[in-house]
C-alpha cells in the first residue's frame, strides 16, 4: 500500500469496501453462471416458462433424484442379464442334447453341444458311426453356431431290403429310430418321437 492510504483510515475502509463489492458481485456472477448450466441440464416441461431461483433448485433435485432411480434400474437390468449370460454359458458347459425324430422314411438327429464342450466334433462322429452300424445311411450332415451352442443336424435313409414291404419298413424304422437313441442315450441326453 501507498504512505497514503496507510495513513488515512478512511481510505482503506473505502478500498476494502470497493474490494468486498467486487468481491460479492464477482462471486454472485458465478453463482448466477453455475444455475445458468444447471438450468440447462434439467428437462423442463415447458421451456419458455421462466421459473424462479427456488423453482429450479426444486426441479433440478427431482431431475437428479429420477436419475439416481433410472441408474438403480438400469444396474438391476444389468445384474439380471449377466445372470443370463452366465446362464447361458452354464447351459452350453451341460451334456449334449439330441433329438431324434422321423420324416418319412428318414431319421434325423439333431445334436446339440456347448462350444465350450471340448469335444463336439468328436460327438458328431460318434453319432454318425451309430446311426451307420444301426443301419441308417446318412444321406447329408450340417452343423451351425449360436451363441455358445453348436447345432448338428444328421439326415439318414433307412437301408431298404428289396423284399421289405411298406409296413415292414415302417416298423423297421421305429425299430431302428429306438436302437439308436438307446445307444445315443450314453452319450447324452436323448428326446425322441418316432
């Protein structure tokens, strides 16, 4: 400070006062910038209602009190659908399932593995080698992948005898359909409907 002002007392009150007024309106602008930006982070109903200081306090509390409520929800959704995919992964990691059900003179098996089954080609094959000691020709094999299951489907023909009548083929073909799912049913776990 300058010899001036510390010798004359009013002068200093008068400069501290002039500083505490920028002070103040400095710190008012401020707050007015910060309502500003929180004003706008709210959604309002109407936004060309102009609302007063307390209104937006209160409109941005329950804005912020929604928020926290949709962020609970959404971390339970998230918790419950890790579940499933834990599920999921659970499901394939389980034995094989196979289908086995006629069309016709065929018998298609449908086998369902786990990629994670270390294990599934080897499982096709021996599905295949059954069917073919059984007596069933496969005529056409395909697999797919979903998700964490592999998707083998086994087309098969019955090997017809020249002299085999059409009810002796049938019952030939449900016998055989039941040889193999007996034998399929070591492998894992077998639905029929033959």
């Amino acid at each position: 400070m300058n010899m001036e002002m510390r010798g004359n007392p009013s002068l200093l009150a008068s400069s501290s006062r002039a500083d505490r007024k920028t002070i103040e309106r400095n710190r008012r602008n401020h707050m007015t910038s910060l309502f500003i930006t929180l004003n706008s982070l709210i959604q309002r109903q109407n936004p060309t209602e102009v609302s007063s200081l307390p209104d937006q306090l209160d409109a941005a509390t329950n804005y912020i009190k929604r928020l926290k409520i949709k962020i609970e929800e959404l971390r339970e959704k998230k918790e419950n659908l890790t579940g499933l995919e834990s599920l999921n992964s659970s499901i394939g990691s389980m034995a094989p399932r196979i289908y086995i059900h006629r069309t016709g003179s065929a018998i298609v098996v449908d086998l369902i593995t786990g990629s994670s089954c270390h294990d599934h080609q080897g499982l096709f094959n021996e599905v295949v080698r059954v069917m073919n000691e059984e007596g069933a020709e496969v005529v056409s094999a395909s697999f797919s992948a979903v998700g964490s299951n592999v998707f083998h489907t086994i087309r098969s023909e019955m090997r017809q005898h020249d002299n085999a009548g059409l009810e002796e083929g049938d019952s030939s073909l449900m016998l055989t359909a039941a040889r193999i799912s007996h034998r399929l049913e070591k492998i894992g776990c077998v639905d029929y409907a033959y």
